[in-house]
C-alpha cells in the first residue's frame, strides 16, 4: 500500500495516524511511522487497529469506535510524556473513523485560565 499523505501533515512534528471507521489503519505521517516503527510502521497500513492493542486497550478503542466520541489522556513511553488525542472524524456527517495525534509534551505545563 503506497504511503503519501502528500500534504502539509507528511513532516508535521507530531504522530498523526488515521483510521477508518471499521479500524483500518488508512494514514500515517512520517513522526507516526518512526512511533510505530517496531509494530511495523508502514506495514500497519491497511491493518486493523484493534490488533495492533492488547488487552484492556483493544476493549477500550473498541469502545471508542462503539460510541464515536474523542477520548484524551497521557502517558510515558521511552521517557518521553506525550499527551493523545483520538478525535472522530467525519465524511458528509458520518462517522469515518478516528484521527489519533500523539503530541511530546514536558512533565511539567503551564496552564492558564483564559475565562
């Protein structure tokens, strides 16, 4: 399966992977294939998300793909804290699948209220 996103997204610093709404893994940008490289980067192309998850995650996106709602969270992985975000996407109003955006963030972030 050829791999260009072909646009501004290519060489955005951030793993940006998309999925279509049964699963498949349909677009990955070139931060999501060196994330994924050891789970085959871009032989996940045309896979199934849901295998590519143990358990409880696969339940979880599962569950995700059940109610198409967006789901956020952090988490550690070689040291680095990253921040994700699965965030359904939608083809003329209907559900198409999910866009997954795992941004690097520091252990320590200013927040501010903007109210």
């Amino acid at each position: 399966m050829p791999h260009d996103p072909g646009t501004w997204v290519k060489e955005f610093p951030v793993a940006v992977t998309v999925t279509s709404a049964d699963g498949t893994i349909i677009e990955m940008n070139d931060r999501s294939l060196q994330a994924f490289e050891e789970d085959g980067g871009v032989a996940l192309l045309g896979k199934s998300v849901f295998d590519c998850h143990p358990e409880p995650a696969r339940a979880k996106t599962l569950e995700l793909y059940d109610r198409e709602t967006p789901n956020h969270y952090t988490i550690r992985k070689k040291g680095q804290k990253k921040i994700i975000h699965q965030i359904p996407w939608t083809r003329h109003g209907v559900f198409a699948g999910f866009v997954e955006i795992s941004i690097p963030i520091p252990d320590e972030l200013p927040h501010f209220d903007r109210d």
